[in-house]
C-alpha cells in the first residue's frame, strides 16, 4: 500500500492509494461546493448543477454518457453535501484511463438551455418527493433551525421557488465560481497506476483556467430552540435533535464518534436497549457530523404518535445520565471494538477507501492509513470522551418534530 500525491500547475490535486494487490479502481472528483457555498437566490444550485455535469459536455451528449459508464461496467453515481459534490466510478484497473478521460470531460459540461429547462422539472419534483416521504424533510428542518444564520442551515435540495427562479446564467457563474481546478480533488484508491494517472489528468485537466475561489468556514452560534410541524398523512412521529460536536479538523472528534455509539449505536447502545430493544420506539440513535469549522450530534427517534412525548423524555434522561456520570471503561471498549472493525471491514473495499481519502484530504488535506486511523480510535481515553461531554454536553439541542402531532412536550434548552 503506497500514499501518492502531486498537483497539476493550474492548482488541482491528486491523492491516490495505490494497492497493487486490489481488484478494482476507485476514481473521484472531489469538488469543494456545496449546500453551504450558495447565497440564498440560488439556494440549491450546487445539486442542480450534479444533475447537469451528467447531460453532456461539447463531444459528449448525455446519452453518449450514460452509454459510456455502462460500457465501462462502472459503478458510477454522483451526490451533494453541505460542502461538496463528488463524482465517482469503480472499475477494472485495466479501465483507469478510459474513465479517468470520461469523469474528466463530464466535469466540463455543456449546461445548454434546453437541458436546463427539462433538469428543473427533475429537481421541483425531487424536492417535492422528498418533502412528501417521511420524515417529511426534518432532517434539514432541523439543521435550518440549529444553524441559523450560519451557511450550513442552507438546503442541499432548495426550495420549489429558489429553483424555479434559478437562471442558466446563474448556474454557469456559480460553475465558473466553485470549479476551479485549484478548488477540485481527484482521488484514487485501489489498484492504482499513479504515474499514468498523472499523465492522464495532465493532458485533459491541465488545461482547465484557474481562478481565486473561497469558502467562509467560521464556526456557527447554535440556536437550541424548537419545531412542530403536523402531517396528517403520518402514521409515526419523527423527532431530529441537533447539537454542537467538534469540527473536523478538531482531534476530539475520535472520541465524540464513539460517544455517539455508545449513546445511540443503532446497536447494543444506552438509547437502544432504552427505546429500541423495549419496543418503546422503532429507531432511537445518534451520529456525528462534522464538517469545516462546526460539527454536530444528530439524533433521530421514530415513534407511535402518542408515545413520542414520553419517548423524548427518556431520550433526555440517557443524554443528562450521560452528562451527569459518564460512561463506562466497558462501554468504551465495546465502542473501539466496534469503530475498528466498521474501520478495517469497510477498508477491503478500493472504494470506501477512496472516499477516506478524498474526504480527508478536501477537508484537512491530511491521509491517514487504516492503521492510523484504528489507532486514533484505540488512542482515546475515558477522560477524553469525558471532556467532550464536559465541553459540548448532550442535552442541548434544536428538536424538530414531524408527524400527526404538534403537542408535544419538548423540555426547553439556553442558546450557547
């Protein structure tokens, strides 16, 4: 296993982990632009624009695309995120170049008119479509009302009127802002030859105009309040909490990750064995999020309707448990166990850990090997986990509540 990287003249960067014993190749732009990158009057435009990167380039229509990824037997697929679109394909070693080539020209699409008109029917109906499944959208919902004020509260998706209102003219400026080659990641995992892919991404990237891009990554003032929303067509009650968590560049964040599996591991947790495994609830758990310049804790209970206000109590009574007298040297090592082996399965796989890779190096331009990384896990301590409960506790939170109810009692917090 070898960790290579250089970069091109015109400022875009290569990460690779080239394991000459895998099977397959992992290969991804890494693209710093997303939900949190948007001014409001073009809210959604950073997912707009992944559709469109698929409709065609100036020697590709997007039937020659699709036509292409299908020949090449990739498994191939794109997504927005707060802070990043990432376009990605798996393939043979032997298929390197030819895909290299292909995710290269699609990152320079066509954006013509007539594909941009047909794609915004696309998105309407997929913001409608996620608006109208559970959890009916409380996911960002609560995120709007944690990080108010703050870049992170935007919407990946947008609203039916940002994206109405969003011109062409629009989405080639916030193109020409935010793909810059000096803003852009290619990273590489699995049977890699980086000598060639260097060559490769030399001769149909190297050309690409560089341009001054920047992002605001200042830490976000967290707004502990709450929100009802009825749904009458619910037949469950959906409950997000959001709370602060390291960012992540921060070291705690190791800790804080198994803090949250042992509260809320959908497994084997405190909040499992509470709600979960008593049969009080179909899904009570907590993950972390972390993202430049703020992090955050997530909770999410699912619930019968006339349970949920009882159910949230005792999710509270686990979180201040928590706070009050800390976890066990038993349930840390049941949570290293646990973090080290999702660490070491998932590394089997050249395309996880081409995620690993570029994820870490868009967000810290740091590599780390599965190695360092298990060991960053067994390195954490009880006091460690102790001082990011000391530090960002659990029970402060934003709750956001949807479903057939819009009565229930939510214990107020103080904004930190």
């Amino acid at each position: 296993m070898e960790f290579r990287n250089s970069r091109l003249e015109n400022g875009l960067e290569i990460v690779a982990e080239c394991n000459p014993h895998a099977y397959s190749t992992s290969l991804a732009f890494f693209v710093r632009a997303g939900a949190r990158d948007e001014p409001e009057s073009v809210s959604g435009v950073s997912h707009f624009l992944e559709h469109m990167v698929f409709k065609g380039t100036p020697t590709r229509s997007a039937a020659d695309v699709n036509l292409e990824l299908d020949e090449l037997g990739a498994n191939s697929n794109a997504y927005t995120s707060e802070e990043q679109t990432v376009y990605y394909a798996t393939v043979l070693p032997e298929l390197q170049s030819q895909t290299t080539q292909l995710l290269a020209d699609i990152m320079r699409p066509e954006l013509r008119d007539s594909d941009f008109e047909t794609e915004k029917k696309v998105i309407i109906e997929e913001i409608r479509k996620y608006d109208d499944q559970p959890p009916y959208g409380a996911h960002e919902k609560c995120m709007a009302l944690f990080f108010q004020g703050h870049p992170l509260a935007n919407s990946i998706l947008g609203t039916e009127k940002s994206v109405g209102a969003l011109t062409v003219a629009q989405m080639r400026d916030y193109f020409r802002a935010r793909y810059s080659p000096s803003n852009i990641v290619f990273a590489a995992a699995g049977r890699v030859d980086f000598d060639r892919l260097e060559r490769d991404l030399e001769k149909w990237c190297g050309t690409w105009e560089p341009f001054i891009t920047q992002r605001s990554a200042s830490s976000a003032r967290h707004l502990c309040a709450s929100r009802q929303e009825r749904r009458e067509q619910a037949t469950q009650q959906y409950i997000i909490q959001i709370g602060a968590a390291p960012d992540a560049t921060d070291p705690q964040r190791y800790a804080n990750r198994l803090l949250t599996m042992i509260v809320g591991d959908d497994t084997s947790s405190r909040l499992y064995w509470d709600l979960v495994d008593s049969g009080r609830a179909e899904y009570a758990g907590i993950s972390s999020h972390e993202f430049q310049g703020a992090g955050m804790n997530m909770s999410y209970l699912c619930c019968e309707p006339d349970d949920a206000s009882e159910n949230l109590q005792r999710v509270l009574d686990v979180q201040r448990q928590v706070e009050s007298e800390f976890v066990t040297a038993e349930e840390l090592e049941l949570a290293k166990n646990k973090a080290c082996s999702h660490v070491v399965l998932r590394a089997e796989r050249p395309s996880s850990r081409m995620f690993s890779v570029g994820n870490g190096w868009i967000q810290r331009r740091s590599y780390l090997t599965v190695a360092e990384t298990v060991a960053r896990y067994r390195a954490v301590t009880l006091d460690d986990v102790h001082r990011v409960i000391e530090r960002y506790g659990l029970s402060r939170n934003a709750t956001c509540a949807v479903g057939p109810r819009d009565d229930l009692v939510i214990p107020p917090v103080t904004d930190t």
